[in-house]
C-alpha cells in the first residue's frame, strides 16, 4: 500500500481530496494458495465531478504472528501490508491497472482492459492509485484494525 499511496502523482492526489468512499462489506479469508489472511473490503466511491459511482476492492493481506497463533488479528496490518485494489473507474484501467497487474497488485479483468502497456498515459509504469483509492486505501487501512 505504501509504494501505490508514495508514487501517486500530485495531481491525482489533489483531486482526491472531492472523493467520497464509503464501504459496502468486509469480508475474512484465508488464501488457499498461500495461507496467508485476506481482509478484503468493497467500497463505492465518486468525486463530486464524477457521473457514477465507482466499485472499490481493496484486499489486505496478513501473516501470522508466529506458529501457534490461533486467530489472526488486524491491528498489525500497517501501511507495508501487502495490498490487492481495483476502482471500476476509467483512469485505473488506463493509467495503471497493467501496470498494477505487472507487478501483482491487481488483476487485469478479461474484456474490460485490453492488456497492453500505458504507453502514453503512464510510459514509466510507475504503479500508483487512481483517486477513488487513493481516498479509499487509508479508510480501509484504519477500518481494519478494528476487525476483530
Ligand atoms: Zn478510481
């Protein structure tokens, strides 16, 4: 979460600030792939500019402590959790969502994006958060740690 929040252009961040999120569910689940505890949270969100709603996904992940820890808890989940987004809107499937893809942040959805690089909107592929998530991510983050 840190890097996508770190790398975010200021701009985007500036418009963030007219972004209103609120979240729709919160569900736990244990990754059969690799153990670990997800805590993923779907939320809706619009800037007061935008036509329509968007649908946020944003997924945390969460080792155990140690071996014999039985429950997991979610007041560690800090800002270095490993983070799973994705915003229905235009700006994430043009600007970053390859590039999100790339570097297992996200996963292109099949038929919405056409899988290729931003070569114009985001040559670098620096993987950033449009800012629906950008408004979102520190919401989640704070709402996690008071799941219990
Ligand atoms: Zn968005």
């Amino acid at each position: 979460m840190k890097e996508m929040m770190t790398n975010t252009p200021d701009e985007v961040i500036e418009r963030s600030r007219k972004v209103a999120v609120d979240i729709t569910s919160v569900k736990k689940a244990i990754s059969k792939s690799t153990g670990q505890t997800m805590l993923a949270f779907n939320m809706k969100g619009r800037a007061i500019t935008d036509k329509e709603f968007y649908d946020l996904t944003i997924v945390f992940y969460v080792n155990k402590k140690s071996e014999g820890e039985k429950e997991i808890t979610f007041e560690q989940v800090d800002q270095w959790a490993p983070t799973w987004v994705r915003c229905s809107c235009p700006y994430f499937q043009f600007f970053v969502e390859y590039v999100l893809d790339r570097n297992g942040s996200t996963v292109l959805r099949k038929n919405v994006t056409d899988n290729k690089p931003p070569k114009i909107r985001n040559p670098e592929e620096i993987p950033y958060v449009c800012k629906h998530l950008y408004k979102a991510l520190p919401m989640a983050l704070a709402a996690a740690k008071k799941v219990k």
